[in-house]
C-alpha cells in the first residue's frame, strides 16, 4: 500500500491532501474521499483513512484548510474550521477540488466513488452529496445534518449512511426531522442509526471526555461494522 501527501492548488490556497493506494493489480478501484473532524488532517485522522484503504479502495483525505494545518486545541481548531466556511463559495471550491483530484486519480473507477466524513467532516461529506453528481455512496459519522441547501424533489441523491449519537446536542431533534423530511421528499436511499448512549465525537479517542464529546467504545466498534458493510455493498 502506497501512501503518500499530494498538493493541489484552490485559488490561492496550496492544499496538502493525503492519498493511499492499495495494490490495485491492474484493476480500477473504489474511490473514497474522506474529510476529517474540525481538527485537520492529523495522524489518527490519516490512520482512519489507511483502515478504510485496506478494504481495498483509494482513499483520498481532503485538505480543507490549507497546507495540511491542523488545530492544536479546541479554540485553534475552532479558528481554523470557521476561516475555511465563512466564504461559502471558497469553501465549496475547496470542497470541488478534492472531489475531482479523487476522480482524476487513475487507479480510481469513477463509477465507485464515495465520501465519509467526522464531525464537520460529515457535515461536509452530506454537502458533496447535495450539490454534486457522480456519488455512488455517502456516509456521514458525528456529523451535522442541516445545510442551507435542501435538495430538489427532483435531485437524484447516492445512497446514504447517517451515524449519529442520540445525545449529541450538536443534532437536536428538529434536525434530525427536518434531515429525514428532505430526504424522503427526494425518495434518498439512507440509512440512519442513532446510538442510544453517545454523545458528539463518538470515535474519537482524543475526544475531551464531556457531555458533550466523548468516546465511545462500543459506538466506535459498531461504526466500523456499519461502515464496511456500506462499502462492501456498494463497492
């Protein structure tokens, strides 16, 4: 397995992704872009990813902030996450960018690609399902649900695998209905699993141990099963 950091430019923004490429053996292989937590593309963020390139998928981890920056504490990260969304149209450029470098990867079939995100990064993951095309399969853990984009009951949206904690009081209930409203109205494939005693950040061993954020052993075992059998599915 090959791994290694890649550049691309987005405006004047150097982003420093992360790639990982199984032994493809001549053959096309799944393509999954994955956005990480608030944090940035730290090393436990790039260990999940070599986890999910050992399936047997190119993986690519997006670069939302610039030059691989990641946040040394919670205001760092916090500072750094609303400097990358305040320009909306910036943002999805950034968000663009990483999608087609994926695509232009020549080990990758286009007709297999996926996204995963954590946390902001699920946020973002189910925004590249709302605005673009080509998506095979989404997945979203910890992540946000509202968008100031609601899909068209016309949108043909990727099948859609939504991970969230029941008492994450980052997804309050009028969210999670408001999510279940706009999906059904475009008939979306998702399947949406709420574990019963996880809060936000629920894989996340570094998570600060609250009411807020907190690992979660088992939440994060089950989420790996979820997220393989999604995959393997879909592959």
């Amino acid at each position: 397995m090959k791994a290694y950091d890649i550049d691309y430019r987005v405006e004047d923004t150097i982003c420093r992704g992360y790639c990982i490429e199984p032994q493809a053996e001549g053959r096309k292989l799944p393509g999954i872009l994955m956005f990480t937590d608030f944090w940035g593309l730290n090393s436990r963020q790039k260990k999940v990813a070599e986890k999910w390139a050992n399936l047997g998928a190119v993986v690519l981890v997006a670069d939302l902030y610039g030059e691989q920056k990641t946040g040394t504490s919670f205001e760092d990260s916090g500072k750094l996450m609303h400097a990358a969304i305040e320009n909306e149209e910036a943002f999805n450029k950034r968000v663009f960018a990483a999608y087609e470098l994926l695509k232009k990867n020549a080990m990758v079939n286009n007709d297999h690609l996926y996204s995963i995100g954590y946390c902001f990064g699920g946020a973002v993951s189910l925004k590249l399902a709302r605005i673009s095309e080509g998506l095979r399969g989404v997945i979203s853990v910890h992540g946000l649900l509202t968008s100031q984009i609601r899909v068209p009951a016309n949108k043909k949206m990727p099948k859609m695998l939504i991970l969230n904690g029941a008492r994450d009081g980052m997804v309050p209930d009028s969210d999670i209905k408001c999510f279940h409203e706009e999906m059904i109205a475009c008939n979306a494939d998702f399947t949406f699993v709420s574990f019963g005693q996880s809060t936000h950040a629920f894989t996340n061993l570094d998570a600060a141990g609250n009411t807020v954020t907190a690992y979660n052993y088992s939440a994060d075992k089950r989420t790996d099963i979820y997220v393989r059998e999604f995959l393997r599915e879909n592959f």
